[in-house]
C-alpha cells in the first residue's frame, strides 16, 4: 500500500511540473500584439482546463479586477497567458473584445461562454470561482447587447421610393407648319392704291 502511495505522489507530482512548465512555456511564448490580432478576430485563445487551473485560481480576482476597471488590453493579456477555459473566463474574454471594440469577437466569446454553463467544463464545476457573475445570465444579456450595436451599426439599404401608377402623357398635338413666304408681286403694295386720273372730254 505504501508503495502504491509512494508510486502516486510521484505521478502527481510530475504531472504538476509538467503542468507549471506547459504555464511556463505559455506565459513566455504570449506576444501581445499576436495575441490582440487574435482576440480581434475571435480566434480560441483559451484551450486549457485542469492544468491551469491552480493559476487561474490565483488569476481569477486580478481578472475581476480588471474587468471592473475596464482595463480590457490587461484583461485580454492576463486571460491568454493563464490559458484556462471556462465559462467566466470565456465571459472575460468577451468583455476584453468588446471593451476593445471588436463586438462580433465578442458576440462569440459570449456565447461559447453560455454553452459551457451548466457543463462540468463551467466555473461552477471545475474551478468553483465565478467571480461574482451570475452565468449564463450574463453572458446572454451581453449577447443581445452586442448584437443590438451591431444591427444598428450596418449601413442600411436604401429602398427606391415606391412609384405610384403612371398616367399616360397626353398626347402632343402636332403643330401646324409655319407659313412659307408668299413671294409678292413687284409695285405698290394694296395700302398704297393711287386712283387714275380722270379720263378727258
């Protein structure tokens, strides 16, 4: 039996090691600016559950913090070097992408955020910290939230004015053509009559 126990604190604790150094790796490997491009794009930043959970532990309160502060850049960098994949932090994720101005980044962080609640993959399962937020409540209201701005920030479509019945036009009478000059015979002209003298006796 103590072998046995002997044998399992080994593996344990060299499956935390390699854990802490997977973190390790992680956290030197994060570029910002990378990871930022990704965040904008609603890429999967956060892909790691049990073996970052003791550092999201001790994350999470930061990251509330953060988000309180609207201190979203911070937040999007502390949430992708942590790795850690839950619904709260899937949720963080969205108000990072949103507080950035990146809302249908957003719109996916929070929705990928409500399909986790209730699974053994949620905060309050695994990681038993959902930092005050009430899940997937929150998450769906900023859902609609998100969506709203967007609907109002596409450019609407103009609609051509509806044409009403057209009456035909009313027929255009031709015009007369203009008299041609009627060339008049050389003399005096009719207002000028002289009357002959009268004839002798």
């Amino acid at each position: 039996m103590g072998r046995c126990a002997g044998g399992i604190t080994k593996v344990l604790v060299a499956w935390a090691c390699v854990a802490l150094v997977g973190c390790a790796e992680r956290a030197d490997t994060v570029k910002p600016a990378e990871a930022l491009a990704q965040l904008r794009a609603g890429r999967p930043l956060l892909n790691c559950r049990e073996p970052c959970l003791a550092e999201w532990r001790r994350a999470q309160p930061q990251a509330a913090q953060l988000d309180a502060g609207t201190r979203w850049q911070d937040l999007a960098m502390l949430l992708t070097r942590v790795g850690y994949q839950d619904d709260l932090s899937l949720y963080y994720l969205g108000r990072a992408a949103e507080g950035l101005g990146s809302r249908e980044a957003a719109a996916s962080y929070y929705r990928q955020s409500t399909r986790l609640s209730g699974t053994s993959g949620s905060c309050q399962s695994l990681s038993r910290l959902c930092g005050g937020v009430t899940l997937p409540r929150a998450a769906a209201l900023r859902v609609a939230a998100v969506e709203r701005e967007l609907v109002r920030a596409r450019p609407r479509r103009t609609e051509p004015a509806p044409q009403g019945p057209q009456t035909p036009a009313a027929p255009v009478e031709a015009e007369a053509p203009a008299p041609s000059p009627v060339s008049m015979p050389a003399g005096p002209a009719a207002s000028e009559y002289i009357e002959p003298p009268p004839a002798a006796r």
